[in-house]
C-alpha cells in the first residue's frame, strides 16, 4: 500500500462530514501549505474518493493515494 510508505506534512480529519465539506476543508488546509508538501485526509463518506480525484485534477494538485480500511478512506495529495 502506498499510503504507509508517504510522510504527510499535514493531516486533516473530515471524519463525519460529508460532501462537499471535506473537499472544502482539504481546499481551505492546501492554500495554507508550500509546493511539494503533502496533506494526508482521512474521511468516512466514501464520496471522498471520486470527489478528491475529480478536485486533484481540476486545481492540478497531484493525488498520491487514497485507500480504505474499515470505512475510512485516507487520501495523500501533493500541492502543486
């Protein structure tokens, strides 16, 4: 699994919100980082997974990974 082997700079815990709001916190969290830096997004609404995709690409931020375990995807995106 890729995730295990990124250290992210920032974790943010959307754990209980649900679309749209944990694209608009990581949106909100991302302004705030450097270039390169590495934002980890645990979630619980398996939106998540088609809206961090469609977000990554859209703002070209680049989606390193997400994955699920026990319905909780974990997303890594890279700032662009």
């Amino acid at each position: 699994m890729v995730g295990r082997s990124i250290t992210p700079d920032v974790r943010l815990d959307t754990l209980g919100l649900f679309c749209p709001v944990p694209i608009w916190e990581t949106a909100k969290a991302i302004d705030l980082m450097q270039s390169g830096q590495v934002i980890e997004v645990v979630s619980d609404d398996e939106a998540v997974r088609g809206d961090m995709q469609a977000w990554c690409t859209q703002t070209r931020n680049e989606l390193l990974d997400i994955s699920v375990t026990n319905g909780k995807y974990t997303c890594y995106v890279k700032k662009k």
